[in-house]
C-alpha cells in the first residue's frame, strides 16, 4: 500500500453513478481489510502450536519423518557434549530446527513464532500497548533499532524523539546487533515506568540520553484528511483486530461530506 489508489468520479458520468463506484470500490477495500485482519488473528491466535496433519499427506508420511527423529537428537547430543564453544540454549536450538525445515518450503506464508514472538503479533493485532509510542523498525545498515515514526503527542515525540533517530542502548544495555523483537521487548514496558534510550541522531551525529515515561498506546491504525480541495483521503498504517471496523467508519464518514472522490 505504498501508493494509494485513487477513486473518482468521472466528470463525464452524473454525481449519483459516481458516487456509486466510490461506495463499491471502497466495499470491495474493507473485504480486503476483514480478510487480512481475520487471517492475520487467526495465525496468530489460533494456528500457532496445533498439530494437524496436510490435505493429502497420509499418516505413513508423518510416522517416517518421526523415525527419524532418533537421528536428530542423536546429533544433538554429540554437539552438546563434543562441542568446544559456547552453544545456543537449547529452547533456541530447537526453534532454529523448525525454522531450517520450514526454509526449505519456500513459503513466505508458512512460519514460525517463538512465545515471544507470538506474543509480541498478538499484541500488535490488538492495536494497543504500553510503551513509548513510536514505530520503529530494524536498520541493517547500523545492526540496530531505527525510529520509523513517533506517533505525535505521544511520549517518544514528547521527549524529543525523532523520525530515523536510532536506539543503541535501552536503559544503559546495548542493543545494538541484536534483533527487532528482543529490542522491543526492552523499549516497552508498564504504563508509568520510565525507560532512559540512548539515541544516534544522524542528522546532527549526536548522541542523547533521552527519558521516555511509558504509557498506554493506542496505534493509530488509519489516518484521514481532505486533499486536492475535495478529495477525501484515508491511509490504513497497519491491520489489527480493529483495523475493518475503523475503515468502515472512516469511509461513511468521509462519503457523509460529499466528496469529489476518495483515495484509499
């Protein structure tokens, strides 16, 4: 959704067609929006963890492939006692283990969360947390967090953070080369409770303390404005559970003044 389509009347066609091809092209987004948002808690709240088996995959093929589960922990435990070094818990090992079978499915669709990081999906699903109030984002460039976007008068922007600042340290830990969830998980916290980040500021290559104050957030899942003289514009940030109901609202409300067309 990185380019929003634009919906309009014709000026050749009466206001009332028009008007028509708004409302039916804008049902047709909100399908899409209940859709995504009901697979999207639906993975996320209700697939994770449930063993089931494949359409057309027999239960010989499952009792195969846990013959060779014997091989497996047979490896894992010449690695655990031979190896010289230090070795991931064995929680990790075992999720690093499904992800390297699923790799090999080459399905963008299929994957797995740790608890945390199912959590963390469940959480932003809700479209409310406690935190400091910014999107933010991995940089690859600098290993570390990147402030997307403090969301305004929220307390990130009350504090001064910036859009593109980067978060090195949380509280005097660093965070740097480590990963966007765990990252999170540090960033946020109790409604109350405040979190000092230690923030690169690339435009001006400094570094700040910063103290954020933790609150409740609400993410605001869209955002609305009138463009162009008459042209109602809505932009949906991110889906969660609220995501097609909020839509709805902003497109009765939008089409409730008139518009000359709407951009979605």
């Amino acid at each position: 959704m990185n380019e929003p389509n634009s919906i309009a009347p014709s000026t050749t066609r009466p206001r009332g067609t028009g008007r028509a091809l708004v409302i039916g092209a804008i049902s047709i987004l909100i399908a899409v929006v209940i859709f995504a948002v009901g697979f999207g808690a639906g993975f996320g709240a209700g697939n994770l963890g449930q063993p089931s088996t494949a359409a057309g995959q027999d239960d010989g093929a499952a009792d195969t492939l846990r013959a060779q589960f014997p091989v497996f922990w047979e490896a894992m435990d010449l690695l655990y006692r031979d190896f010289y070094g230090e070795l991931p818990a064995a929680n990790n090992a075992t999720y690093a283990a499904i992800r390297g079978v699923l790799g090999q499915l080459d399905d963008p669709n299929t994957s797995f969360m740790s608890p945390e990081e199912a959590e963390f999906f469940r959480t932003n699903l809700q479209g409310s947390f406690e935190g400091i109030g910014a999107r933010v984002d991995w940089d690859p460039n600098f290993n570390t967090v990147r402030i997307v976007e403090p969301f305004e008068n929220q307390p990130a922007w009350k504090a001064g953070v910036k859009r593109d600042d980067l978060i090195t340290h949380v509280d005097g830990e660093e965070i740097v080369g480590t990963d966007l969830t765990s990252a999170i998980e540090k960033i946020r916290g109790p409604k109350g409770t405040p979190v000092v980040l230690t923030i690169v500021r690339l435009a001006t290559e400094e570094t700040l303390d910063i103290e954020v104050v933790r609150d409740r957030i609400e993410i605001p899942t869209i955002e609305t404005d009138t463009v162009g003289g008459n042209l109602a514009y809505i932009k949906l940030n991110t889906f969660n559970e609220n995501a097609a109901e909020l839509v709805r609202q902003a497109v009765e409300e939008a089409l409730a003044e008139n518009p000359d067309g709407l951009i979605f």
